[in-house]
C-alpha cells in the first residue's frame, strides 16, 4: 500500500471559515449564537462538490454509547468521515487538519468486527478490493491565511 501526495496540494482561496452557527438560538435570551470556524469536514464537503461529485455525504456520526457513555464521533468503519460519488466511482474520505501521518497510520490499523460472524477484518483492504478510492484530506491555512488541501490517496 503506498501512501502519496496526489498532484491536488492545491490553493483552496474560497473555503474560508463560513459563519457557522452552534446550536439553537437561546429563545428570549437576547444572546446571539456563537459563531464556530469550519470544520475540515466541511471544507471537504464543499471541495468535493465543487471538483463535481454527484452525491457527496457525511458518514461520521455521533454515538452516545462511546467511552463510557459520554459519547464520542464514530466514523464509518472507524476511518470513513465522507463518502462521495464522481463519474461512477466512490470516494471515501478521511478528514484532518494537519495531522495527515498519524491519521494514515490509524487507517493502516483500522479492523471492523462483522456482528453476525464475529470475523475481523483490515478495513482498507476490503474498501481497496470493493473498488473504492480512499482518501486523507488534511487542511491547514497558509501565511495568506488561506485554506491549504494536502490530499493523500491510499493504494
């Protein structure tokens, strides 16, 4: 499996923090909502439309029975925050701010237990034999304060 920078290190100028509201606003308080910076999943959303994938979705969701029961994100099979679809072919998608190596080697390890059979399995290669192109978007901003995309496609 090698991990390499795709040719797409690319300046992203309009994926600016959006003003992203938290919450619901408090009724009769006055108070405005707190705006909130754009998530590296959402910034991926947008560049996956934009780059013209026909159907674009989050995959990671919140899971109120992780750790203890304080709840935690969960991703589709413990890698997988987007999932896309472009000319045919799915795109699944990891996304990051700049820890790009660490996230790698997190996906490397990654095993998903079949509840029914109790097998375990490595999860990039059933995506890989499934036909389906994974990704690691990682995001930083650049000294233009500008959104930098370091995207690395495992294979």
């Amino acid at each position: 499996m090698n991990a390499e920078a795709s040719p797409l290190n690319e300046l992203v100028d309009d994926l600016d923090d959006a003003e992203v509201l938290d919450g619901p606003e408090p009724v009769g308080s006055g108070q405005r909502r707190k705006k909130s910076k754009t998530s590296p999943t959402q910034r991926t959303l947008k560049f996956l439309r934009r780059q013209g994938c026909e159907l674009v979705a989050v995959t990671e969701k919140w899971n109120p029975y992780m750790n203890g029961g304080r709840g935690g994100r969960q991703d589709l099979y413990g890698i997988i925050d987007v999932l896309a679809v472009k000319d045919g072919q799915v795109i699944a998608v990891q996304c990051c701010s700049t820890d790009v190596s660490g996230h790698i080697n997190k996906m490397v390890e990654a095993t998903f237990k079949n509840p029914e059979t109790e097998t375990e399995c490595l999860v990039l290669p059933a995506l890989f034999k499934a036909k389906i192109k994974v990704y690691v978007h990682g995001w930083r901003r650049d000294a233009k304060n500008k959104w930098i995309l370091r995207e690395v496609e495992l294979s």
